[in-house]
C-alpha cells in the first residue's frame, strides 16, 4: 500500500510542475514514505532519514508514513526533518510543499485527513500501478500496531474505485493490483470485495487485476470464484503468519490453521496451478518447538511458492508486547532460516510444476541481448528472448526451464518469435 501511496505522491508532484527525480540524484525536496511495521523497518526509515538529509543539506525532508503516527514527537524533534505528516494527511503533501515554496508558515495538521485522496496515477515507478480500496484495519491482532498507525478500517466508495481504474487502463496501465490494509473486510453499501471485483473486471479493456495481500477471514465462502474470470490474476499473498493454533488464539487471528489450508484447497480446487504466497512470523511470544514444527508443516502443505518471513518484533502498546515467554533473537533467527529454505524449495518446486504451460508475460524490462523480463498471471518471474522493443506489453510465453541461479526464473518461448 505504501507503494501505491508514494507513485500516487509522484504523479501528483509530476502534476504540480515538479520533477521527480532518482534517490541518487541531488532534490531539492525529498518524501521519505516509513514504514513501523517492525523494528526494522523503523531503522530502515531512520537510515534513510538521515541519509537524505546528509546527501541534500539545503534540500527540504517531508517524512510521512507509519513511522509519523507511531513516532511523531521522536520524529518532529530532528532538526533534519522540515515536516512530519501523519498518514491521514499523506495525500496532501504536495500543497504543504507549494505552501513552502510561497512562503506561507503551515503545520501539516492544518490540511484535512483524507485517507483516499490521492489523484489517479498517471506517472508510475513501477510497470504496474495499485489502486487502494480500503484502509485501516479492525482486526488488531496481538502483534500488529497497524490498527493503531492507520486506525479503523474505512472502504473506498465503489464509484470512485472504477473510474480511478478506468482513468488508470486510459493511461495505459496493463496490471493493477488492488490493495488496502485489509481488502477482505472491504464494505461500501451493498458491495464486499467479492461484489465489488465482479464489478471491476467488467470494466473495459486490455488488463488484469492482482490482489495483493490478504487476511484469510472477511470473505465469502465463495471467493475463489472470482478468479475464475480471466482479468484475475491467480495469485494470492494469503497471510498465515503461524501453522499452530495455539499460537494463532495468541495472535488473536481468526481462524485455525485447518480452515486456512480449506481456503487453499478449495481455490485449487477449482484452480489448480493457483499460486499462493504468504507471511510467517516466527518466535511469536511462547512458541515452542512443537509449535514451529506445526509452522514447517503447514508451510509445506500449502506449497507456498514464497514466505515472507518476520522475526517477531516488539511494538510497543501492542498486547503481545506485553506477553511474557519473549524468545531469544537466537532463536527467531534460526527458525527464519529454516523457513526461508522451505520457501525456496517449494519455489523450485512450484516454478518446475509449471513448466510446458502458458503464462501471459507483462514485460517489465528487454535487455540489451534482447531478453523480456516480466512476470506471468501466476507472478511467476519468466524471461524470453524478444524481438519486442517495448515494455508493458502482453505475451504469450510457453514456459520451458528453470534457471536456478540465486533469484530463480524461468526461461520461455515466446512461439511466434523467429530469430
Ligand atoms: S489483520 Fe493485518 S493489519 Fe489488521 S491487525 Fe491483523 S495483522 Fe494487523
């Protein structure tokens, strides 16, 4: 979602008049959009913080994003930080900077919240743009300090959604991915997210949708139909975070670890190279061994072709913050590990399951021995040799080799290419 905030922020200061320019080259203006989710990621925003402002000493430094709500005074009390916006007000930084320039004194907290103001993207960093439909989350999880840093969970008016995808496919976006803090609780009169993609992929137009993250509670039984309609990409980032129960009554998710692995089959059931994707947190307060091993299981069993793997992290005000039995850094590290090799094993293994089928490629890159890089509907990394010279096309590849280098692709033909 921060994603799709900050290309939304670069088309609406491409708009405005600015020039947007590369990390490396000098800004008179730098937005460093932070990420609270972790330890980490605060760190990570607190390097960038300070690298911006020893790179660009007279430029200005806007920091927006999570970190703003869940650090303010912290961060309002750096002297290298000319403003602080909260997320409520991300979409209005681009008036407070044009205020600046003027001459005018503005605190940000002048500008009203408004959490889906953001212009359509016309201007991207990326091949393919996201659109959100929802923010905030009612779920709070013991871990998670979301809920606190994005507050409730609000929906995007479905209106407003079509046309923004509507003015997005005009600008000759060919994927978009639909995203939100949790989309599965999505809620706007009539519409759940199922009623509301049954409307989008109506739309007119060359394109398809990917979802990106999800919770697996909030939708239907039925979901799985969805994707049954060829715009819909069959991937899903289907977030487990634990295989044992015990532990997901701690997280206070809701579900068990046998009614996630019904959502599984009953989407490949219908769908049978569907490709899922999910997060793990390991080390969670009170996980024993026997409760990693159930994680091991269930990561298996689901043949998830990629584990985004946290180690747990204490978030202050957060309920697992104060649980006691915190594990040791040692372990969450090693239980990380193993993880991680799990997931690059079921990689290899459900890149090889695909080879002899088509995928569509949407071209992100053709590189100089004339090769495309893109990723398949199943967001499957795929290469091919091109004739093609442009990117954000569509082609049909037949998938043929894996390559099993550190980042593992899959070579393919594409069949109409005669060199
Ligand atoms: S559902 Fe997701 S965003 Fe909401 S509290 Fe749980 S982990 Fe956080």
């Amino acid at each position: 979602m921060n994603q799709y905030e900050t290309d939304a922020l670069v088309s609406q200061f491409h708009h405005a008049g600015y020039q947007v320019v590369d990390y490396s080259t000098p800004a008179d203006i730098t937005v460093i959009n932070t990420c609270t989710v972790t330890s980490q990621s605060d760190q990570k925003s607190r390097n960038t913080i300070n690298h911006a402002a020893r790179k660009n000493p007279d430029g200005m430094v806007v920091v927006t994003g999570c970190m703003a709500n869940n650090h303010k005074e912290q961060l309002e009390a750096n002297e290298k930080i000319t403003y602080v916006v909260d997320n409520e007000r991300k979409s209005q930084i681009v008036s407070l900077v044009d205020a600046h320039f003027k001459g005018e004194l503005v605190h940000p907290e002048t500008y009203p919240g408004d959490v889906f103001g953001f212009e359509t993207v016309d201007k991207s960093l990326h091949t393919r743009t996201s659109i959100k439909i929802q923010d905030g989350c009612d779920n709070f999880c013991t871990y998670c300090i979301v809920p606190s840093v994005r507050g409730r969970a609000v929906s995007r008016p479905l209106g407003e959604i079509l046309e923004n995808i509507r003015r997005v496919v005009d600008n000759g976006f060919k994927e978009i991915v639909i995203t939100g803090v949790n989309i599965g609780r999505y809620d706007f009169e009539q519409y759940n997210l199922e009623r509301a993609i049954d409307k989008i992929v109506e739309l007119p137009g060359d394109f398809r949708i990917r979802i990106s993250s999800m919770e697996p509670d909030g939708f239907g039984p039925d979901f799985h139909k969805v994707f049954q309609h060829p715009k819909m990409a069959p991937h899903l980032h289907l977030c487990i975070q634990s295989g044992s129960d015990v532990i997901l009554r701690k997280m206070r998710r809701m579900y068990s670890t046998q009614s996630f692995m019904d959502i599984v089959s009953a989407f490949r059931k219908e769908i049978s190279d569907f490709n899922f994707t999910t997060d793990v947190i390991v080390g969670f307060p009170g996980e024993t061994e026997k409760d990693f091993t159930e994680t091991i299981k269930a990561v298996k069993e689901a043949r998830f072709s990629h584990v985004h793997t946290f180690r747990y992290s204490r978030r202050k005000g957060t309920r697992a913050d104060r649980l006691e039995e915190q594990t040791a850094e040692k372990i969450k590290s090693e239980r990380a590990e193993t993880i991680r090799q799990i997931s690059e094993e079921n990689r290899l293994i459900y890149m090889e399951s695909m080879l002899g089928k088509q995928q569509r490629v949407l071209i992100e890159k053709v590189n100089n021995k004339g090769m495309a890089q893109g990723y398949g509907e199943c967001y499957l990394p795929v290469q091919f040799p091109t004739t093609l010279r442009s990117k954000n096309v569509f082609q049909d590849v037949l998938l043929e080799k894996v390559e099993p280098v550190d980042t593992p692709f899959i070579l393919a033909t594409d069949q109409s290419f005669n060199p």
